[in-house]
C-alpha cells in the first residue's frame, strides 16, 4: 500500500490597493500561516485558494524563479480560485513562486500565435 501525497494547503486574500496577498491556514481566515514552507517529501501538493476574494480576482501563471531542474509544476482550477503546485523534491534548491492574480472579467487571450512541430526529413 503507499502513502498518500503530502498535502499542505493555504487560503488566500488579495488586496489589489495594498498590493498584499495574506496566507492563512484556516477558510475563515482567521490563522496567519507563514509565507515560507519547507518541502522534506516527494510530489508534495501545495494548494493555493482565494478567499475573502471582494475585488473577483482569479489566479494565473505564477512566477516561479530558482527550480532550475524543473521539480515545480502548477495548475489553475477552471474558476482560477485555486492555484495547485506539486514539488518533485528531486533536486535540494530554494524556489520562489510568486503567486499573479488578475480580475476575473479582464484576461485577454491572443487568437494566435500558433506553433507546428515538424521533424525533418
């Protein structure tokens, strides 16, 4: 039988006008959790949800600096409401993911451009 994934999960209020964003440990928001985690197992999910969420931002494609191997990757829940990373722990490093949010009614996407992979000969 395995073990089950590590699962560490934050809530999340944004404040446009502050350029602020708060971790909390609880939906409420009533427990301040730290910004910093310490990652010690593989394919460990760090989940990201937005609450007390008034200006209706959505998240998208964070920023991430430092994961030179590549042992982060992300996902957006469809609503943009949470943000899920999944950190291989392959490789002992310091990544920074800053989290971008964007309202909800104001993402533009280009029709193009459009890409072919061809191989040649």
């Amino acid at each position: 039988m395995s073990s089950p994934t590590p699962l560490i999960q934050f809530y999340v209020s944004a404040s446009p006008e502050k350029h602020t964003y708060t971790f909390y440990t609880d939906i409420e928001g009533t427990t301040l959790a730290e910004s910093t985690i310490v990652v010690t197992e593989p394919n460990t999910v760090i989940s990201y949800t937005l609450i007390k969420n008034e200006q209706q931002l959505g998240f998208v494609g964070p920023i991430i600096s430092g994961d030179a191997d590549n042992d982060l990757t992300f996902s957006i829940s469809n609503d943009r409401q949470t943000i899920i990373f999944v950190d291989s722990d392959h490789s002992k490093e310091d990544i920074c993911m800053k989290l971008v949010t964007a309202p909800l009614n104001c993402i533009f996407v280009s029709p193009d451009p459009q890409m072919i992979n061809r191989r040649p000969g």
